[in-house]
C-alpha cells in the first residue's frame, strides 16, 4: 500500500481530492441540530379522567396498569403521578433495551390492565419519550381587537392547519387562551319548579341533535341515499327544544329552565406575553426534520399568512430553537478554526520548514472532510458533540503524520543521496507498525462507550465515533497521502544551522541532563509523582461535581406554588409581582407567564396551584450577564416578594433533549405506605434542609390541604327512592362540573355543549346539599336526604415509585456543585428517625450524576482491561504491559489540576478527557517503549536503550501534546456560544494532557528500567535507529 501510494501519487492525490469533495459536498447536506439523535428508554402514559380525584386515580387507574407493567421484561423502575382529572405514568427501561420493543411490551400490558379501568376514561397516550418531540420553536400570539375565545379558536380552526403545511412540521400543539364552548346554563329552581332533571336535559340534547343515513332507496335507474338532517343549526334552534308537555298540554322548552350561552370553557389557566393576554401555539418537528429548517419554514410560513391575519393581531417567536443552534454551531465551527490555526502555528514552531508544515497541513483537512462523507453515512447530523468530537479529532489528528513526516525527514538528513520516494517509503515503513499499533490501541481505548449501556454513552455515541473514524481515516492517511506528499514536496538535503534545529538541539541537551538524573534517582522520581498524583486527587475532589455543564441559553424559568385551593387571582397576582421585576430590563428578550398550570414534557397541564414565569434573555453577545448570574440577581428580589404561603424557585430551565429526572436538581424520595406519615416525614426533612446555606428552593411535591366536600352516600336511604351511587355521582358531575352529552357543529368544528348548573349558585355546603335529584319515579329528593356533605381535606399529587407510595422534597443547589449540595443534603438527613417501612433514597440530577459515575467507572476500567489485551499482544510480554498501565493513573489524576484551575466541576463530558489522555499515555508508552527495546535489540544496556528513547521521542511528543492543549484551549475558555457544554472536558484534557508529557518523559523510563528486566525481544535491527 504504502508503495502503491507513493509509485501512483496522481492516482493517490486523485482519490484523495475526490474523497475530500464528497466529504464537502455532504458538509452542506448533513442535518443540523443541537443534540444528537437519541432514543430514551422510556415510555410515557397519560389518561385524563375528567372530574376525577388524585384518590380516584390513584386506586382506579395507578393500581390495576402499575401492577400489569411491572411484569415486563427489561423495566428499570415506575414512577407515576395522580392528580385531579390526569394519571401520568414513566415507564423506565434499562439502557440497552430495545426502544421499539420495550414500547410493544407496554402496550400489551397495558391491554391487560384494560378490562379493570373505568368505562368514563379519555383514550389513553401512550408515546416514546423522544427529544424530537420537544417544541422546536414557540409562537405567542396577542390581539388588541379579538378577546381570548375568538383567539383561541382563530388559531385552533384557521392557522394550526395551515402551519402543518409547513415543511418538516410534525403537530401544532396550542396552550392558553379559552376554548369556545356552548354553555346550557340550568336554574335548579326552575327545573325543580317543573319537576325536571338534568339527565332528561342531556337526553333531549343527544335525541335532539342527530345526523344520520336512514338508507339507500334502489330505483330502476339509480341508487338514491336518504339522510335525516337533525344537527343543531343555531342556538336558537337549541333553546326551543320541547323537553316535556306540561298540565294542560303546555310545552316546556328548554329556554323555560336554562340560558343558552356561546361563551367558553371554565378559566382555569391565564397565559400572558410582556404583561398581555396571549395564546402560545408550540411547534413540534418531524422525526427526521432537520431543527433549523423547519423553523425557518415556519418563519416563512408565518410571514406568507400574516396579510391574511385579523387586524389587531400580533405574534412573537419564543425559544427559537434554530437560533441557539445556528450561534452555537458558529461558535463551535469559530472554535475549531482556532483550533486548527494553534495545531498549524505549533507545528511550524517545532518543524521550521514550511513544506513539512504543508504536509501536515493537507492532511488534515483531508481527515476532516473525509470524515463529513462518512458521517453523512452513518446517518449523523451537525451537533454540537459530533462538532465537538471534530474539535477533539483536531489536537490528536496530526500525530500520525507528524511520526512519519519526522521520521523520512531523519532518514533525509542521514541518507542524503537517496530518490525521495525511497526515503519516503522506508521511512513511513519503518513507523508503519506503529502507527497502525496507536490506532488499534486507541480504537480499543474508545471501545467502551458502544458496549456499556448509559445515558451519557448513549448521548456521547456520535462524538465517540466521529473521534475513531478521524484517527482511522489519519492512520490509513499517514502511510498513504503522507509518504505521497513527502516524495513529491520535501527537498534533498538537511539544513542543520535552521533555526528548529537548533531548538531541538538545546531541548535535547536539557531533556537528555534530567532524564539521565531520573533514571539515576528512580526512587526519588516515584515520590514525586506520587505527591503530584495525590495533590491531583485532592484538587479533583476540591473541583466538586456535576451531571452536565449548564448552558448559557438565557432561558430561567420562576415557579410558583400556592396553597391548595387558593383562588387562581391570587395566584395570577404573584405572578404579575414577578413579571414586574424584569419588565423593562434591556437583557429581557421576552416573558410568558403561565397561571394555573405547569408545563411537563411535552405537554401544558392544568394544576389550579401552581405557575410559573418564564423569562428568555436576549443572546449572550448582547448582555453582559450569564444566566447564572442573572438568575443570582433576580432570586433575592424574587424571595423578597410579598407572597403569603407561595413557595417561590429560581432556576435555569433544564437543558432541552437531555433526559431530565425529576423536576429539581436533589430530590429526597420518602417511600412509605401511609400518606400521612410520609407528609410529616416530608416536612420535617424540608425543615431541616431550608437550614442548609447550600440548599435553595426546597418545597414538598405533597400538598394535603387541597378542600374538598366528601359525600358520604346512606345506601339504604337511596335505595328506598331507588336511586344507585352510580347515579347520585352522576347528578353531582352533571350539576357541579357539568356534563357534555353532545357536541354543536359550525361548519367543519365540533365545540362542547356543556350542562351545569352556573358557579354562582353553587357558594357553599348548603348548596350542594340542597341540590336536587330525581327518582327513577320522578320524584325529586335533596342531596341531604340521601347523602351527608362533610368538609375534608384531600392531595393534590399522589406520586408513586414501583408502585410504592412516595413523597418528594426537592431542592437545588445554592452557589455549590451538585455534590457538594448532595453531600449536604445527606448530612441533614443523618439523625432522622425513620419508623419500620419508611426509607428515603436521592433522585433526580443527582442520582443521574451517581449513576454516571458508575458508567465512568466501567468504562475506564473495560478500557484498561482492553489497553492490556492489545500491549500484551503487541509486546508478547506481561511486565511491559504493566509499564504503561501503572503510569495511567498518574496522568488521570492531571484532570484534577485542569478542572480545579478551570474552576469546573467534573461531569459527564470529562469522561471524553480521560479517555484521550488515557489514549495519549497509552501510545506514548508503545512508541517509547517499542523504540527501547529496538535499541536493547541492537546490543545497547537497558540504560543506554532508554535515555535514547525518551531523547528520540521528545521532539514528537512535544509537537503532538502541545497542538493537542491548544486546540483545546478555545473550549476551555468558552469564548464561543454553545461551548459552555464541552469546557469541563477541555479544561480536563489539558491538565491530563500536561501531565502526561511528564509522565511519558520522565516517569514510564523509570517504570521501564524496574519492569524490562534482562530478557529482550527478538526484533530485526533498524537500518539506522532513532538518532536524536
């Protein structure tokens, strides 16, 4: 290969320009978005069932599905929510689990427990927990001529269809606002005056409202269909409905006992803009929809439709999805030509010649762009790990071709006379098994992210392999388009007066003084990397820990929690007070309150407690803040609200399309059977914790004060009248929540025709008990006679945990890293008393980092056990192995220096560091050991043989180590937009990569003259060895 590579250079140079243009022709095609694609081990239920109790749900629906799906092959655990009128069930899978299978799986549990739910169930939502789904883009829309209903339905019945026909566009799903219904308004005196019931109403509605196909009528020369038009027209039509004849004969229409209204559904959510009423409509992708595509087509569709929108009517895009992208991949793509321009002004430095620097400057480019081709394979898109894999590739790329362009260029300067194309092969032969040896190993190294299954393996997948496919395509580079481009560039002759010479010289001098001196004082050298290693240990843990680098996206969101059954005005009040502490602010791009409800998932939710603010700052380059240190700005306004019995967070809104647990960053999980225990346990820990200075926003997912009217049914006293539960519940919904027995047509919309009896008439306990019901006889009985209405207190969330019930206090840390707040946490739980069958366990972010943790650990020690396999091979041995083994801990622990001068935490991504600098150690020991017992192999003492190899290998070593810091220095630094996620592992490389020049320099020569021992492999002596 090598020859042919140099023999045919067109032919060689012809392939590799056609495979770098596939490469940048497939750059423009490749799909863009933040995150990788990725699929969740995770399947999501939902049931609504309107009217229905947290209680309700919790043994009517939670028990019979929980107890089907907990049976299923795979599963990691339940978690499960009830609240008033909306069961939501996670089902979570282990990683490695079969997405598509664990799906089927739940749907034929599901089926099972079918047969034991309740008939008056909304139909079930069952969906993949995948990020695609996530909005990509938010539109908020307001008018100043139409009120919440006409705006509401505007864009429910004219623009949703309409933005579908966007390109890429998945589902409009629209938030806010009122929906327009028909509202049958009955007076109960009346009805009770007539001696009516609301069940003949909703009957004589259902009868009344009919269009059907009667049949088909066969002539001799045709088929005719016969229909009965009997929908209602108008609301007139409506109010006229004859219900009974009176004495007499007199007929009593439905007007006679009820109003007829075109009004809207209950407010039970208020939505706002910058302080105005507005209706936000979500935009959701397609699978396989490129992110920023589709915004941008639903930009252009917006401003093609607006000429056509009512007068009065405005619109503003929130959360622009497509924007961060387009900034952080910009920011990204600057920091990767920062990188580059370091890798080339570094090499020029230390190589001097220009044409060895074009060299190496051709080739990789050429590794990147071929890369692109095969990204565009693999089906990857432009993210900003598969980016930050190419930022990574950048620092490591040019080590291959810097051995072989050193290596021809030394045998230049020693065999003077040979044809350059001689020189070129023999030298990239000669460094040939190396390089193919650093690759294999490398591929090893990695190996482990594909075969243990994890979040962050999942997530970091695309970046893992775009990192091996860049060292595969430059080892098959480096003794092919390099050795072609040596032969055809490189002149005759070696200039030893330059002035890179004589750089070399003067290192090598130096080097060659201390390392003769380490080698003499071995012990002492162990000591001192033994102090190093600890003191790296000590700043590691100093450096604290986290899940995954917040970023700077200037989206915070405010969350308010009220008392149960606090009146939604009041709640809505809190809520202006916030609004008006960052109206007017010039760093404030934008603010969407959201009163009585809760956005989880993909979903808005109707909780009458609770809301929250959410603010979007304007893009990083036009403030002078951090989200961070915004958000330490606005919590000590926001806490000093006058908000009697709020509990008020402050905290970044979490990442989008990172799998978020929980909805706090330290949940305390108090699993237990009763309810009531499990809400003092839960106060008391909230107590103890809202002591902790590390700790804010502590509140308790359980609020028992939720008022409600309990009726108590005496069965033998309803029996004598005839009436059933099931029948007095259902004049209860019928009167107090009102009941839709049909639905009123205009045009090609359906809206909701409701019965009830109006809010007004219904203040106190009174009331209901005086409300009317009617025998099967017709006879009319009070509430009272048959049932007692007692004042009660009741949840407003029921969580459960593989079927256990749980209560949550949640809690986010205060100016500390997550493991510093965790460790806190854990100390303020150390003295409570847990009676017999109560424990606590810690979720969310942090049991998310103690879960990585454990990933990281398999995946460092399978990478060692693979790193043995592959040297054990290559040197035959199992001491020289052990060499470079034992040095690896020591070049990790630089990680510690580098995050600790960072001022960053360890997380996720410094996994990616230790990996490359475990990679470096590894390949630094090969090649110097390798070129060791060459030497030892020609006759030299073992002494001798390793001064000259650690002198033969510091010139590499310097000019690979020191582009690959530099090109991570732009991340370290977070100069760009978007870069804020990968800096701890940049900073981390550093220090690790730093680290392991001296330990490659200094400490694997000592280790290598105490394990070499006498024997010396049988190697083929060099035709002229590495000669400093």
């Amino acid at each position: 290969m090598i020859r042919s590579a140099i023999t045919c250079r067109v032919s060689t140079a012809i392939l590799a320009l056609g495979l770098a243009i596939f490469g940048a022709l497939n750059l423009r095609t490749l799909p863009v978005d933040f995150l990788p694609s990725v699929k969740y081990p995770l399947i999501k239920l939902s049931i609504a069932w309107p009217g229905a109790t947290p209680d309700d749900i919790d043994r009517n629906l939670a028990d019979p599905i929980e107890r089907q799906i907990a049976s299923v092959d795979g599963l990691d655990y339940l978690t499960s929510s009830a609240l008033e009128g909306l069961y939501q069930l996670d089902v979570n899978y282990r990683y490695g689990v079969n997405v598509d299978v664990a799906y089927q799986d739940t749907l034929a549990a599901f089926a099972r427990a079918q047969k034991d739910l309740p008939t008056d169930i909304d139909p079930p939502v069952i969906i993949k927990a995948d990020p695609s789904q996530l909005p990509i883009v938010q539109v908020a829309f307001e008018s100043d001529r139409m009120d919440l209903t006409q705006l509401r339905t505007w864009i429910d019945n004219w623009l949703t269809d309409r933005l579908l026909a966007a390109g890429g566009v998945a589902a409009v799903d629209v938030a806010g606002g009122l929906e327009r219904e028909i509202r049958i308004l009955v007076d109960d005196g009346k009805l009770e005056k007539h001696g009516l019931s609301l069940e003949l109403i909703e009957r004589r509605l259902r009868e009344e409202n009919v269009q059907r196909l009667g049949g088909r009528v066969t002539g001799p020369n045709r088929e005719t269909i016969v229909r009965t038009l009997g929908e209602f027209i108008d609301l007139e039509t409506i109010r006229q409905i004859v219900l009974v004849r009176g004495d007499g004969g007199a007929r009593i229409r439905l007007s006679d006992v009820a109003t007829v209204e075109d009004s809207h559904e209950e407010v039970r959510l208020i939505t706002r803009l910058d302080g105005r009423p507005a209706v936000k409509a979500n935009i959701i992708k397609q699978a396989d929809a490129n992110t920023v595509v589709t915004v941008r087509n639903v930009e252009r569709r917006l401003a093609e439709l607006a000429p056509a929108f009512p007068a009065g009517l405005s619109y503003k895009l929130l959360e622009n999805q497509a924007d961060y992208i387009t900034d952080s991949m910009k920011g990204v793509r600057n920091t990767a030509l920062e990188a580059l321009a370091l890798v080339v002004l570094v090499l020029f430095v230390f190589l001097g010649s220009p044409r060895q620097v074009l060299i190496i400057g051709i080739a990789l480019p050429f590794a990147l762009l071929v890369n692109f081709f095969v990204m565009r394979l693999a089906g990857f898109s432009l993210n900003i790990f598969s980016l930050g894999g190419l930022v990574i590739a950048i620092g490591v790329l040019p080590d291959a071709s810097i051995v072989v362009v050193e290596n021809i260029t030394r045998r230049r300067g020693l065999r003077r006379g040979d044809a350059p194309a001689t020189l070129a092969e023999a030298g990239t032969r000669e460094v040939g098994g190396a390089i193919l040896a650093a690759t294999i190993t490398f591929v090893a190294l990695f190996a482990p992210f594909l075969l243990v299954p994890g979040m962050i393996t999942l997530l970091f997948r695309e970046l893992v392999l775009v990192v091996l496919g860049l060292m595969v395509i430059a080892g098959v580079g480096a003794i092919t388009v390099t050795p072609m481009l040596c032969a055809a560039i490189l002149r005759a002759g070696h200039r030893e007066d330059s002035w890179s010479e004589r750089l070399n010289r003067g290192l090598q001098r130096s080097y060659g003084w201390l390392l003769t001196r380490t080698l003499r004082h071995g012990l002492i050298t162990l000591l001192i990397f033994a102090g190093l290693a600890a003191l790296g240990i000590v700043l590691f843990k100093q450096a604290g820990a986290e899940f995954f680098p917040a970023v700077d996206d200037g989206r915070i969101v405010v969350k308010v929690r009220m008392p149960a059954g606090t009146a939604l005005e009041r709640l809505d009040a809190i809520n202006a007070k916030i609004e008006a502490l960052v109206r007017g602010d010039t760093r404030v791009r934008s603010i969407f309150t959201l009163t009585g409800g809760a956005v989880r998932g993909l979903y808005t939710y109707k909780i009458g407690n609770e809301g929250e603010v959410d603010i979007e700052l304007v893009p990083p380059g036009q403030r002078d803040v951090t989200t961070a240190e915004f958000i330490r700005e606005l919590r000590p306004k926001v806490m000093k609200l006058h908000a009697p019995g709020a509990t008020l967070a402050v905290r970044q809104a979490q990442m989008r399309g990172i799998r978020a647990e929980g909805q706090a960053d330290i949940e305390v999980e108090i699993n237990g059977s009763e309810i009531d225990t499990l809400f003092k346990l839960a106060n008391d820990i909230a107590g103890r914790l809202r002591q902790r200075p590390e700790l804010t926003n502590v509140y308790v997912s359980l609020d028992y004060s939720k008022p409600e009217w309990q009726v108590e049914i005496d069965r033998t006293r309803a029996a004598e009248h005839g009436l059933t539960v099931a029948a007095i519940a259902g004049s209860l919904r019928g009167y107090i929540g009102g009941d839709v027995p049909t639905r009123y047509r205009e045009a090609s919309d359906l809206y909701d025709l409701r019965v009830l009896v109006p809010e007004r008439s219904l203040r106190s306990r009174s009331d209901v008990e005086n409300l009317m019901l009617t025998t099967p006889a017709g006879d009319p009985v009070r509430l009272r006679e048959v049932a007692a209405v007692r004042a009660a207190t009741g949840p407003v969330e029921i969580v459960r945990q593989n079927q256990i019930k749980q209560v949550i206090v949640r809690c986010d840390p205060l100016g500390v890293d997550l493991s510093t707040a965790q460790s806190a946490t854990r100390t303020a739980l150390a003295d409570v008393t847990w009676p017999a069958g109560y424990n606590y366990s810690i979720g969310g972010k942090a049991r998310q980092m103690a879960e990585m943790q454990g990933v990281v650990k398999s995946i460092l020690g399978l990478s060692v056990f693979f790193s043995f396999i592959v040297l054990g091979v290559q040197f035959n041995s199992l001491r020289l192995p052990l060499v470079i083994l034992i040095a690896a801990p020591f070049c990790l622990t630089g990680l510690g220096y580098g995050l600790w001068i960072a001022g960053q935490p360890f997380g996720a991504t410094v996994i990616i560091a230790a990996m490359i600098v475990l990679a470096a150690n590894v390949i630094d020991g090969v090649l110097l050991i390798e070129t060791a017992e060459h030497q030892r192999a020609a006759g030299k003492p073992l002494f001798d043989a390793t001064l000259e190899a650690g002198l033969s290998r510091l010139r590499p070593r310097l000019m690979t180590v020191l582009p690959a810091t530099l090109g991570f220095a732009p991340l370290a630094f977070a100069l760009e937009e978007g870069g804020e996620l990968l800096r701890p592992m940049a900073a981390a490389a550093i220090g690790g990569l730093l680290l392991n020049v001296f330990v490659a320099l200094f400490l694997v020569p000592v280790l290598y003259t105490l394990f070499a021992g006498r024997t010396v492999r049988a190697f083929a002596p060099p035709d002229n060895p590495p000669n400093p």
